[in-house]
C-alpha cells in the first residue's frame, strides 16, 4: 500500500496558516467557554486564558513549521475508528471536564496555589516537545501506524533518550491541561489517553522491529519507550 504527497506543494499562504490556528483555538475556547458558564467567565479565569495562550502559539507553531510536507507510505497498518476518534477527543475534553469540575465543585483537587499554574507551563512544555518531536520526524511522521518507502530509524535530538516524544508530549500537554483547573473530573480521559498510547507504541514499534531488526533492538535497549532509562538495558545475546 502506497500513498504520496508531493514534496514540492506550495507552502500555506500566512493568512491560510493563522486563520487555521484561530479556528483550532475557536474550538478550545468554545469548549473551556461551555464548561464555566459561559464567555465573561472565561474572560475572567486567567488560567483558561493562559491555557488558550499556549494552544494558540503550539497551533501557531505547528502550522508555520508544517513538518510534514510529503510523503510515500510503503506499508501502513491503520488504527480502528474509534482508537482513532479516542485519541483526538480525550486530549480535547480533558481540561474542558477539569474546568466544569471546579465550577461545580466535583472532585475537588486541595493543591497548592502554584500547582494550576505549574500544570500550564506542564502542557506549554508538553506541546512543545509534541512538536519538535513531529519537526524532527518530518514526513516520517504519521497518524497511522506506518512506514515510509525510504524510512530512517529516528535515534537522535529529542529521539535520544525517548522512543515516542510525540507522545509523551501529547500526554503531558493533555495533564497539564487537566491539571490547570481544581479538579480532577478530566484525569480519566487522561489515565486512558495514556493507555492507548501504549497500545499504539506497542503496534509501532512492532513494526519499526521488523523493519530494523537488531538496530531497533539496539535503540529500545538505550532509550526508554516514554521516559528516559537510568541506565542501558543489557543487548539481547544472538543465537
């Protein structure tokens, strides 16, 4: 199975780029708006406002860096519907959940003061890494589980001592996200955001295996799926 995106497309025009991330940024706002009753109490929550900052500069981000510009996919294993439709809605419903929580007073979180804030530099950090994680991988980067035709194994920057960067750093900006308000009404939709993730870095890297062989072997020894080993696993012993 092959599918190709030309790697000569035109750049998005500026104005194409910022009204994408204003219309990305619309729908949290709309969101996080309906969970505290409305827009004047958005206005007046400078921790949702600050969450809405760091999605509107990631979605800023990400649109003028458009990481992937071409691809020729020579094998893709495609996820079900609904994994698939999970891992764009829970990251989306987590902080909105958090945030109607604590305007209704639902599974209050008793934290310090300074927990919400240090969870929105958690998500601005998390988004961050999400996205050199995607600039780095370039068109190797996928939605589904895939490979390239001409595939490199990715073992370097933000790749060196993590396996999946994208993802933890997907994970991280969905806690941070949750996080941010006092309660902790939106921490399911994270515990099982990261439990599809495994899931899905499990499918992954099986297939990176088979078609890397000891190389990947060598990488996964060194480096830890979605955190960084204290130490180097020992190499497997060849027959």
């Amino acid at each position: 199975m092959s599918t190709s995106v030309s790697p000569d497309a035109p750049a998005p025009h500026p104005l194409r780029v910022l009204a994408g991330a204003l219309a990305v940024t619309a729908l949290d706002a709309a969101l996080l708006a309906g969970a505290l009753g409305g827009v004047r109490p958005l206005l007046a929550h400078p921790r949702a406002l600050a969450l809405l900052a760091v999605w509107a500069v990631g979605s800023l981000t990400l649109g003028a860096l458009r990481p992937v510009r071409a691809q020729d996919l020579a094998e893709v294993r495609r996820e079900r519907a609904p994994i698939m439709w999970l891992l764009f809605a829970l990251p989306l419903a987590a902080p909105p959940l958090a945030a109607w929580g604590e305007r209704a007073g639902i599974w209050w979180l008793a934290s310090p003061a300074a927990l919400p804030w240090a969870a929105i530099a958690l998500a601005a950090a998390g988004t961050a890494l999400r996205i050199a994680a995607m600039a780095r991988l370039g068109p190797r980067f996928s939605p589904q589980v895939a490979l390239q035709r001409v595939h490199a194994l990715e073992t370097r920057s933000v790749y060196a001592r993590v396996r999946h960067p994208g993802y933890l750093g997907a994970w991280l900006a969905a806690l941070g996200g949750a996080l941010a308000f006092r309660s902790a009404l939106g921490l399911p939709a994270v515990a099982l955001m990261a439990l599809l993730l495994e899931v899905r870095a499990r499918r992954e890297e099986a297939l990176l295996e088979q078609r890397f062989g000891a190389a990947f072997r060598a990488y996964r020894g060194r480096a830890g799926r979605f955190l960084p080993r204290l130490r180097a696993a020992r190499p497997p012993e060849e027959d």
